[in-house]
C-alpha cells in the first residue's frame, strides 16, 4: 500500500511529532538527544517519502511522541515535505518542524574543529588548505538554498552562540508547549555578539540608562532586585516598556490569526546583562496571560 491510499491517521490518536532539520553542524544532534533524553521516539535522517508510511505504523504501535530528523542528506526527497505537513496537519497530527541555524562563519568553524565532511562537499580531498575551505563554503551556500522554503515554514532556533547544554535546554522549552496557541518567546541578547537571526523582532535598549557604570551593579544582571529597582526609576525605561508591550498588544492577534506557532522578540543590549535581561524579564510577566510564553537570556544563560 502507498503512503497515498494509506489509511489516514485517526484524529482520536493523534500523535505529537517533531521535526528536526536545518543546516548540517547546526545543532540537531544535540537537538535529537535532547528530545530522547525527554521521552521521543526518535529517529534519524527519514527520507521524506517515508514519512507518512512511519507515522502510520507508530500509531499502531502506540507511540504518542514522536521526534524524526530530517535534512539534506536525504535531498532528493525533501520537495515532498511541504505538501505532506499540510496533508498530515489536516489529518490532525500535531506537527511542529524546528529548523536549526547558525551563521556561516560558524558552521565552518564547527566544521573545521571537528573535522567532518559536510554532506554536499563533492571534494572531500581538497588539494590545499583554500580549496578546502571554498568547497566548504559552496556546500554550505547550496544547503541554504536546498532547505529555504523549509526553513520558511518552521520555528527557527539561531545556535551560533549557544553551548550545547544550553541548546537542549532550549530545546526542551519549546517542545513542552502545549496547545495550538501562539507561543511568545522573549530572547535578551548582546549586540556585540550579533543579532539572533530567529528573531521575528528586534529592539535596540542600547539608548537606556545603563547599570553597568554604577560599580555596585555591575557584577549583578537584570534578574536582581537592585538592578530592577535602578532600572524601574528611570523614566526612559518605563516609557520603552510601555511602548514595546503596547506594540506587542496590538499585533499579537493578528500573528495568531496567521496561524503562526511561535513569535520571538529580541531585545538586545551591550552585553546582554543588565538592560535587556530586565526587559525581557518585565515583558514576561505582562504577557503571562497569553498563556504560553518562554524566556530566553542567550548572554546569561551561556554562562
């Protein structure tokens, strides 16, 4: 029997499955291990034609979570993915793709440490030591584009700067949510170690009153009551966190609307210590009747 004329899956059963992708040396290792570590069935590199014929048979056997990988190593498949998640969502699984990125300076680095060969490099036994790294390079630039649209329709998580604990843990927040609401994700990062590129907006708290030049202070984070009452007697503070809640308020309906499953807001600072970390933790708690709302602080929590 095809996957086209199998039986659709019952709504009564449906499972809640996760899918893993992105760029190679991206993270989904960690990732996988991860979401094993939290209880998924978890399988590697399942071509996409396969996949409904798998899920299908996890039914019978009783599987609930479900965790499958799924990247450029099974290319010549991955044109059916798109068109099977609207055929599964409408069979009502609960499906949920999360795509992990990094930049390409990173991706090379990690790379070049440990010394894999990335799936799409042709020449594995480059002649010179710039051969090798333009063949890198190319294979990755083809990648991005090989996965694009897939990228499109996922929840984006940017590990350039995370610590492989660090990206399990995240990991483990995202896939906890329950329900089908939007999820808002609060992220405070520093500038000097770039934007995260999962971000569906960014505001810059650079121009607020900064704690890091009062010496009692500085040692401290936006976490700590002496830093949130500095932080609170500033007018400037509370008219940006006014303006950014008013912002969020306004919109929020109209991203559920799009059906859209996460929405991440990045507020950045110098260093992702003190005014950010405040931000993100007073929007939190404004936002906590949504219902399903993360925190992230990269800086801090790398640490």
């Amino acid at each position: 029997m095809t996957s086209q004329s199998a039986k659709p899956v019952d709504p009564a059963t449906k499972s809640n499955v996760v899918l893993v992708t992105g760029m190679s040396g991206g993270g989904k290792s960690e990732a996988m291990h991860a979401l094993e570590d939290a209880g998924f069935f978890c399988v590697d590199n399942l071509p996409a034609d396969l996949l409904l014929d798998f899920l299908r048979l996890e039914q019978q056997r009783g599987e609930r979570r479900v965790a499958i990988a799924v990247d450029v190593r099974s290319a010549g498949s991955l044109p059916l993915l798109l068109p099977l998640f609207k055929q599964l969502r409408d069979e009502g699984v609960a499906i949920r793709s999360i795509f992990f990125d990094a930049n390409t300076e990173t991706l090379m680095r990690r790379f070049s440490e440990t010394r894999r060969p990335h799936p799409l490099r042709l020449d594995q036994s480059p002649s010179n030591k710039d051969d090798g790294h333009r063949a890198l390079l190319e294979a990755i630039t083809l990648e991005r584009e090989l996965l694009g649209a897939l990228r499109v329709e996922s929840t984006v998580l940017d590990t350039s700067q995370l610590r492989p604990a660090q990206l399990r843990a995240w990991v483990r927040d995202l896939v906890v949510v329950e329900g089908n609401s939007l999820t808002l994700v609060f992220e405070s990062f520093a500038f000097k170690h770039g934007v995260p590129s999962d971000a569906d907006f960014v505001f810059d708290v650079r121009v607020l009153p900064n704690p890091y030049y009062d010496r009692e202070l500085r040692p401290l984070n936006g976490r700590d009551k002496p830093v949130a009452d500095y932080l609170e007697a500033q007018p400037e503070v509370g008219l940006m966190l006014s303006q950014i809640g008013a912002f969020m308020t306004q919109w929020l309906p109209n991203f559920a609307a799009d059906q859209r499953s996460y929405l991440t807001v990045a507020i950045g600072c110098t260093g992702g210590q003190h005014r950010s970390v405040y931000l993100v933790e007073a929007l939190a708690r404004q936002f906590a009747h949504h219902g399903q709302v993360l925190k992230r602080h990269r800086e801090l929590d790398a640490k």
